[in-house]
C-alpha cells in the first residue's frame, strides 16, 4: 500500500490538489477524497476530523508511522499529521481502502 499512496500522495502534491493540517482538512472535506492521519494526531482534533469525514463520507486512512514520516512521504522537511487528498482516481482509492479492511483482518 506504501508505493501506491505515495504515487497517490506525490500525484496530488504536483497537481496542488492536497491540505496539510487537521483543521484545512476539516475546511475542505466536502472537495475530499481521502484524509490521510498519522499516529501524532491529537484526541482532539482526531474527533474534529472524524466527524466531518463522516458527515461528508470520506474515507480515512489511519498511516502506519508518525508524523515525520508522513511528512517525508509528502516530501516536506516538516511534520504532517493530517493529509486531505482532494485529487484520487476511483481506481486508486478503491485499491487503497480494499488493501486497509485488508490489513485490518489480519
């Protein structure tokens, strides 16, 4: 799943389709595809942003790693702890959540 967000993650950075932060996320949720949440998102502000996925029904990827590696992953020299992806081709965000509930069984 890591090669696949991260062409996902790159794609979007190069079209200028993206936020970086919880609160921009939560302000352009209803132009979401996929929110994207590292393991440093504080309690509160994690339930900010599940909630407004939900109202808007975007699906939210839990990344496996700390802000600072999302934040490479991006390609920043800072940390990330909310990604929102506002540009994902359907293909792409069905094989991203299929390989998710995947790794959530085993």
């Amino acid at each position: 799943m890591v090669k696949l967000l991260e062409k996902v993650i790159k794609d979007a950075i190069e079209d200028d389709k993206y936020s970086f932060g919880g609160r921009a996320a939560i302000n352009s949720m209803k132009n979401s595809k996929l929110v994207v949440l590292s393991h440093s998102v504080p309690e509160k502000m994690l339930q900010k942003i599940q909630e407004a996925a939900k109202n808007s029904k975007v699906p939210i990827l839990n990344y496996n790693g700390s802000s600072v590696e999302l934040g490479r992953l991006c390609g920043t020299q800072f940390r990330i702890s909310t990604l929102s992806l506002e540009t994902l081709s359907d293909t792409n965000l069905k094989a991203i959540i299929k390989e998710l509930e995947t790794e959530k069984e085993e």
